[in-house]
C-alpha cells in the first residue's frame, strides 16, 4: 500500500502543480487581455482625437483668410456711410451697397457670422474695449458703442467687436 499512497500523494502534487499552472496561465491571460483592451481604447481615442483635428482644420482653414477680408467689409461700411452722409450718387452709392452684401453672403457661406455688441455686459473673449464713456443711463460695464462689429466663424470668435464700454460717473472721479 505504500506504493499506492506514493502514487496518489504524487498524483495529487501533480494534480495541485498543475492547478497552479492553470491560475497562473489564467492570471497572465487576464493581464493580456486588459493590455489589449487598454491598447484598443487607446487605438480608438487616437482615431476619433484625429477625425476631431481634421474636422477644425476643414472647419477652421480659411480663418486667416477670413479675419484678412473682414477690414475690407469695415471699409465698405465707411464708405457707405460717407457717401450716404455727403450725398453721393445714389446708383454708385447702391452699386457699392451691392458689393458689400455680396461679400457678406460669402462670408455667411464659410460659416462667419456678424454680433453686435450694444447693449451687452462686456465680454472679455468676445468684445475689446477701446474706450470708457461715463453714463448714468446704462448699467457699469455694459456696451454703449460699436466702434466695430464681431464676427464668429461656425460659433468661435474671429474677430472681437471693438467697444466703448460705460463706466459710472463716480468711477470717472476716481
């Protein structure tokens, strides 16, 4: 019987060595698997981090372009005034007029979107303020003169709307 009990004593470390072949190959198997799910999650992230770049660089291509055509709509509106105000001849003064709705159709096309700015609270990101002005009707703060319109381009700041912004008249004194 010692024969037997040899046998079984070696089958059964044979059985638990085994055992914990089995819970270590599991355990590395386990590990590769999460690697691998980590390094697909990470595949993936890079993927959509690359359409989402290529997307603002189609979105947002043209936005030098943009900010450089938007001093000559500034200068159509200066001119229109000016002859308006002078008296020009009406046709070159609607000639001029049709001229400029055309480049603001265009500009419309490739997503760039004219603000005004009166009116509002003054918004560092959206507004530059280039002058006080001292009022006891609007609020602190608030935007009383558009030295200059602002435009988005599909909803981000192209270029901020030049202001005067109110200041109170005890403000002024200090």
């Amino acid at each position: 019987m010692d024969d037997f009990d040899s046998r079984a004593a070696a089958d059964a470390h044979a059985a638990d060595t085994t055992t914990d072949e089995i819970a270590e190959l599991r355990k590395q198997l386990d590990e590769k698997q999460d690697t691998m799910l980590r390094a697909l999650a990470e595949a993936d992230n890079v993927r959509r981090r690359v359409e989402r770049t290529a997307e603002e660089r189609v979105r947002y291509g043209n936005e030098s372009l943009l900010r450089d055509l938007l001093p000559v709509l500034d200068n159509f509106d200066r001119a229109l005034a000016a002859a308006r105000a002078a008296g020009e001849a009406p046709s070159v003064v609607d000639g001029v007029e049709l001229i400029r709705r055309e480049l603001l159709r265009v500009l419309e096309r490739a997503g760039v979107t004219r603000y005004s700015a009166v009116g509002e609270p003054f918004d560092p990101t959206r507004h530059e303020a280039v002058s006080r002005i001292v009022s006891e009707s609007a609020p602190p703060n608030t935007v009383v003169v558009e030295t200059a319109p602002g435009y988005l381009l599909n909803g981000r700041v192209l270029r901020a709307a030049l202001v005067a912004v109110a200041a109170a008249p005890d403000e002024d004194a200090a």
